[in-house]
C-alpha cells in the first residue's frame, strides 16, 4: 500500500494510478508563512507527525517491523516532497509580488 501526505491545496499533484491502494492524510498548512524558516519547520513537523500516523505504531521489540516502520515514514515524508516544494516556490513568489509592489510605491516618491 502506498502511503501518501497530500498538502490540501495541491491535492492534484498527489494523485497516484487507479490500481495503486494508496493512504493519505491532507496535512494542513495555511496557517504558516512558509516564506519564514519557522513556517518551514512547523509544516516539516506536521508532515512528520502525519507520516507515523500513516505508517501506526510499531513494538520495540521486532526488528523487522521497526526498519519496514522506518521505511514507510520515510515513503510518506519524500511523497509530499514535490507538494512542499511546490508550495514553498508559490509562497515565496507571493511575497515577491507583494514586495514588487511596494517597490513600486516607494518609486513613484
């Protein structure tokens, strides 16, 4: 089974092949400005918490299970790679389009 994190906004990107069994939770991020580094890690975190619910829980005591656990996290976290790429590259041209307005502004002085 896949284990897929959809960012809300770009739940078309996450989208996988009709035969393919795939999980997902839609981890929320409006609330952060990803363009500031504690935006960043605060949307890192909740793809982190949303990869081990994903994935359950596992006993310390079988290796096994502890490394497939491991490797499942590991699958959910780089599948919203390209949605937290994405919504980095679109947060950080809002805010140059907001500055280049305010350039504009000042220019006319």
């Amino acid at each position: 089974m896949l284990m897929r994190i959809v960012l809300p906004a770009l739940a078309l990107a996450a989208a996988t092949p009709a035969f393919a069994q795939t999980a997902s939770i839609a981890v929320p991020y409006g609330d952060l400005d990803l363009t500031r580094d504690a935006g960043r890690k605060a949307l890192d975190a909740r793809i982190a918490r949303a990869a081990r619910r994903l994935c359950g829980t596992v006993g310390a005591r079988d290796l096994g299970r502890i490394a497939a656990h491991k490797a499942c996290v590991a699958e959910a976290r780089a599948s919203a790679a390209p949605q937290v790429e994405l919504a980095l590259n679109a947060a950080n041209a809002r805010r140059v389009a907001v500055l280049s307005a305010k350039l504009a502004v000042f220019a006319g002085f």
